[in-house]
C-alpha cells in the first residue's frame, strides 16, 4: 500500500518568531552611543545539519524554531496542545473515548502519524510510549497502529527551544524520521528561580477547573557547570459536555425509586468531555566542563500522570424513548448481561442425563440488575509513568575534530485497570474491578557522532560527519488477572434440563415465559486483559553507521549529502540517503530542496501486541481483537511479517527576505509511503471460519495488524 502525505507550508511573520530570532545589541556599548546599527543575530540551527553556522535563513531544509515564550504563553498543562496551538503542521487529536488513547495521544506532522517523527530530548532519541494506538474511531484514524513518543511527559517549563525540522531525515537520525524531528532544548540556565502558576475554569458551566504550579531553578557548580531543576504539577479535573441517554430518562421515567443507581445521576450517564487528569512532570539538566574544549552532560526527564476515562452507557431496558431534543427514537438493545437469565444450578456430578457443564431450570437464577439496576458506565484507568536518563561526554580535539559519546536508558509504563463493569460470562461470580497491568517500553540507546572540518579548496571548509549507533527497544505486554480476559461458564448458551424423575433428567425445549437463554461475551466489560498466551517480553537491537558530508560549494551555492546503514537482528538491514541544496540566488532570495529516502522499522509492540475491546456494530455490542501478524487468527485472515515502511520525501521552497527582521518561508513537500504499518479493515468471524480455524469463542468481529 502506498501512503502519500502532500501540503504547503507558507507563513509570514514580523517581529520575534520561529523563523528567526529579533534583532539582538552587544551587551556594554549601546548601538545610540556608537552610531552603528545593531546586528541581526540569527538562532542556530542544530537539525538537519552538522555544521554549526547554519540557522533557519539559511538552512537547505525548513526548520522552525519555537521559543520557551512561545510555548509556556499557551494555557494548558500539555506541552501537546502548546505545541499545537503554535506548529501549523503539527496537530494531535484528542477524543472523548479513546480507550487507552486518552491517557497517551499520539500526535501527527505533516499528515503522517506520531510513529514517523523522531523526537529527541537535547539531540538524543525519545523513548516511545507503552501504548501502541488501537482505537478504531474519532479523529485518530491516521494514528492506527502506530508507536510513537509521550511528549506530554515534559513539562513546559523545562524547555529552552523546540526545533522542528520539517523534512525527512532517517539517513541523519535513523528510524522514523519520515515526516521530520522534534528536537526538545532544555534549559541550561545556572541561576535564577521562576514558578508558574495556572488556575482556570469554565465560565459557562460548572465544571473543567484546572490548575497548574510549576517551578524552574537555576544552579552554578562554581564557575564550570550547572544544575537546571524543572518541575510541574497539574491537576485537570475534567469536562461533561453530553446530554443524558434516552434509555436513562425513560428508565427515571419508570423506576423512580431507582433513579438514584443510575451512573453519574442527576447529570448525564455517559461523561462526554475530557477526561480528568493528574499528575507530575520533572528534568533535571546539567553540565560540567572538564576543560575549556570537553564538557560532562547529563539530564533525567521522569513523570506520572493518572486519567479516568468514562466509556459508553450499558442500559438495562429496550424500546422506544424521547432523546434530548424531543424526538422519539429506538433505543438500542440492553446489554447482553441484562438480557440473560442466568441459571445457577449445576447438574449433579456422575448424572448420565444431566451432563456435566450443564444447569437445571429452577429458581436459584441470577439478574445482574441485583448489581446494576440501572445499568453501568464501565470507568477505564490508566497510570502513565516514564523515567529517562542520558549521560555523555563531548568535546573537540586540537585537530579541529568534535566528537559527542551518549548512553541512554529509559522505560515508559501504562498501568490499566477498569471500575463498575463486570464479566457477564462469570454471571453471579463477576468481579466489578479488573487489573490489566503495566505494559511497558524500555530502549537502551548508545551512540558516537563525530565531525571533522576539511580544508579542500571549495568556498568553505568541507564538515565530515560520522557516528554509530546501538539500540535496543523491549516491549511487555503484561497477563491480566483471570477474569478480565477468560470466558466464564455464562459463555455460551446455557445446556438446561429439568427433572421429570428422583435423580432423572430432560433437556429443556421450550423456555418460561420472561426466561432467556443466550450467550454472553467474555471478559471485562470495555476492555480484555491479555490472556498468558498472548503476553510476554519481546526485544529487538540494531546497530548503525552514518555519513554526512556538508560544505559551500560556491560563495552562493551549498549542498550535503548523507547516507546511512542500519541492521536489525529481526528484519535485516535498511540502507537510506539524502541529498539538499541551498542556493543564493540574490541577497534577498535564496532557494532550496532536499530528496531523500528512509525508513520506519516495526516496533516489538506493532510485531507482537494482541488486545481486545468492546465496540458497537448497528448497535450490538461486541467484543472486537486486534492480532499480532503471528498469531494464527492472523495468518488464517492473510497476514505477513511485518517490515519496515519505506518512504520517499521530496521538498523545495524558497526564503524571502526583503527587509531586516522579516522574513519569508514557502516550501512544499511530498513523501511517499509504503508498506506502512497500519490496522486492517475488520474481519467478521463466521461459523465457517470456525470450523476451519480454532478462534477464541470471545473474539466475534476482529482486526488484525498486517502490512
């Protein structure tokens, strides 16, 4: 399958922006004092490129950068949304019910998914999130299936700049860097405290209060390095934008006495809105220079943040009721485990006419109206932490050689656990409350990057570029306690029997009148815990070497070019190139373009991960699977191994700038994407496929992950 993501991005700004910085006087001497005009002093670029005398005029690829102002101005809690509101290209969508989307949004740029963006924290990798995106509805289509970064688990107030580089650069930062990099500057400054603080709420209803307390200290170690401590608190108690059900009012309308069990009364049943959300987010960040030309690094980025989610209504009653508008309408059907009789009366043991696994029609019976009489709205939450540590050292010899030397170690976790549902196929035996565990993404990453500056008779010093790369990326998913995954007796239909002598018993052909007998899905109510057959730990490592050469050709016209090799020991081995040119064609006006190859390689989480959730098809509910490409349900349906996506990423624009302090960016792009890893339509299993593939009895309409 071929994905193309096409746009222009064309803007305009005056003053201090992300296209250049304002104009800046030397410190002591005033420019009215001297006479002399004050000097322009352009930010730095540091991606897409390995020299250091680029900025975002003169850089072959577009770049922008965002300021700390421009981020900490914005008023929410998320560095997500900041992000949002100030990158025209960057959007990340934000459902009501998402599943575990809610607790972890997976942004997208330039209309590829959050998976195709390599993020990096102070120009070293971002660990990706534990959550591989599974939600099949809402405004996160693009983002099926894809396994990206939680950049929401830095806090505003740590960041000195946001650099975006808005072009394809896997041959320079490795896989993912489809659609661009991220690059996340921390605060580096030695002195100084600033505390933020944030309160708001909803002026129109009585709801979405909101507050914010952040801290940022500045720390000289003498006169050779720094500690730069950042630290937020945020506690968002969330929105109710929906109206009440129609199955609610009619129930209030006919169980009065009950009015009171129905969830969230007297407001809406269902919570449609955000969800509420707490927590904390800190960075450390430091440095210490050894010598005038060799500096220690480190910096730790850790957070937690807690969501509670409400997911749809499960209503008791069936037929006809007036919605909020007035309008008479069907109400779906009652949920399944309203609906059943549940007989609790097990055959007697060594009985030749009542079988083993069957039950005796009698009065001992169960109706989880005795637990929910006015139906449940199951309550999904998830526990979101995540700890990185980076530590190098960099430097420069006498030779002119800079060289950077990096570890990083970093896990990310999504604890799950669900309140008020239930596992109708456990009939009177069900818990309400259901443990998922911790899934969890660690990556080990390693690297060296050197440059060298060669004298080779060009316009400008040739910059040799090179490095390695080690990484390694592990995802668990983890096994949920038993009923939130197994199928209970209640499972199927119920085999019933009477006794028409002592000891002597009849299948029964014909039910009571009132009595049903039908089957009821397994597992938890919303969201399956993994079984033990589908959890685990599964790595992958790769290693990688690059090389990048950058100079100035003529006095008007420059170029690089890069390539890069990297081998997995689970698909094998990727090569990637690319090629950009920045040519002067007057003071004014200055042209580019870049054409560029990369790759995107498969996560252990996309390769392995399996879950279960319930949905609604023409308003029946059902339990919907998503399979790993190995999995037999898999296979039977055509998957193939995954492998990594390929892309193509072409760019060309120009810079404008006719005056000092403005300037003028048009660039257009196209990437071409195939074999991108993606979810599937659905499948709807048939009793045929049954008979021809073993199918977990709970799994009746399935999607599975293939290229």
């Amino acid at each position: 399958m071929v994905s193309k993501a096409a746009g222009n991005d064309d803007r305009t700004r005056v003053g201090p922006c992300a296209l250049y910085s304002s104009p800046a006087l030397a410190q002591g001497t005033s420019a009215a004092a001297t006479d002399a005009p004050a000097k322009e002093v352009e930010t730095v670029v540091v991606l897409g490129t390995r020299r250091t005398d680029r900025s975002v005029a003169t850089s072959a690829s577009p770049v922008d950068v965002i300021t700390a102002s421009e981020i900490t101005s914005q008023s929410t809690a998320n560095v997500i949304d900041a992000v949002k509101n100030v990158v025209p290209s960057f959007f990340a969508s934000q459902n009501t019910i998402a599943d575990a989307g809610t607790f972890v949004r997976s942004p997208n740029l330039r209309g590829l998914p959050g998976d195709q963006v390599l993020v990096m924290m102070n120009g070293k990798r971002f660990n990706r999130s534990a959550l591989v995106q599974t939600f099949v509805g809402g405004d996160t289509a693009l983002s099926f299936g894809s396994h990206g970064p939680d950049i929401s688990s830095i806090p505003s107030i740590a960041i000195k700049n946001l650099q975006i580089l808005r072009d394809g650069a896997t041959s320079q930062y490795g896989s993912d860097a489809i659609a661009g990099v991220m690059n996340f500057g921390l605060r580096d400054n030695a002195d100084g405290l600033e505390i933020v603080a944030r309160y708001g709420k909803s002026l129109d209803a009585d709801d979405g209060e909101s507050a914010q307390l952040a801290v940022n200290w500045g720390l000289g170690l003498g006169e050779s390095g720094f500690v730069n401590i950042s630290a937020e608190y945020f506690d968002d108690q969330g929105t109710s934008r929906g109206a009440r059900r129609p199955a609610a009012i009619l129930f209030e309308q006919q169980n009065p006495s009950l009015a009171n069990r129905l969830p969230n009364f007297p407001g809406p049943d269902q919570i449609w809105g955000s969800s509420p959300t707490f927590g904390w987010k800190a960075v450390i960040n430091a440095g210490y220079d050894l010598s005038d030309k060799t500096e220690l690094y480190a910096f730790l980025n850790a957070s937690s943040s807690e969501g509670d989610q409400s997911f749809n209504f499960r209503q008791t009653i069936t037929g006809t009721a007036v919605n909020a508008n007035g309008v008479t309408v069907n109400l779906p059907a009652a949920n399944a485990a309203f609906r059943n009789t549940f007989f609790t009366t097990p055959c007697p043991a060594n009985n030749a006419t009542c079988p083993a696994g069957g039950f005796i029609l009698d009065n001992n019976r169960f109706d989880f109206r005795s637990i929910y009489p006015a139906g449940f709205t199951p309550r999904f939450v998830g526990l979101t932490e995540s700890l990185t540590a980076v530590a190098g050292v960099k430097g420069e010899a006498t030779s002119g050689l800079t060289y950077d030397v990096s570890a990083t170690i970093s896990e990310n976790s999504l604890d799950l656990s669900m309140y008020d549902s239930l596992n109708a196929s456990f009939g009177p035996l069900s818990k309400t409350r259901f443990e998922y565990g911790a899934f969890k993404q660690k990556l080990e990453n390693f690297n060296v990057d050197l440059t060298y500056p060669m004298d080779v008779g060009l316009a400008g010093p040739l910059t040799l570029a090179g490095g390695f790369e080690w990484r390694k990326e592990s995802y668990t998913v983890p096994t949920g306690e038993l009923q939130s995954y197994a199928a209970g007796p209640y499972a199927t239909v119920q085999r019933l029997f009477t006794q028409t002598a002592p000891g002597v018993f009849a299948p029964v052909t014909t039910l009571p009148a009132g009595v049903t007998n039908i089957a009821v899905p397994p597992a938890s109510s919303g969201y399956a815990g993994a079984p033990p057959s589908s959890a685990g730990t599964w790595d992958q490592s790769n290693y990688a070497i690059y090389i990048d050469l950058e100079a100035d050709l003529t006095d008007r016209l420059s170029g690089g070019i890069a390539a890069r090799f990297e081998d997995y020991d689970t698909f094998g081995t990727a090569t990637v190139g690319k090629i950009s040119a920045l040519y002067k064609a007057t003071d004014i006006l200055s042209l580019r373009g870049s054409v560029g190859t990369g790759f995107q390689a498969p996560s252990p989480g996309q390769s392995n991960l399996q879950n279960v959730t319930t949905n609604f098809v023409a308003g029946n509910q059902v339990q919907e699977g998503i399979f790993p490409v190995g999995s037999g349900v898999a296979r039977y349906y055509g998957a193939v191994p995954l492998k990594p996506a390929d892309a193509t990423n072409y760019g060309v624009g120009f810079i404008l700038r006719p005056m000092a302090g403005t300037s003028l960016t048009v660039d257009a792009y196209q990437i071409d994407v195939e074999n991108r890893i993606f979810i599937t339509r659905p499948f709807l299993v048939t009793a045929a496929d049954l008979l021809v593939q073993p199918v977990p009895r709970q799994h009746l309409w399935h999607k599975i992950g293939v290229v």
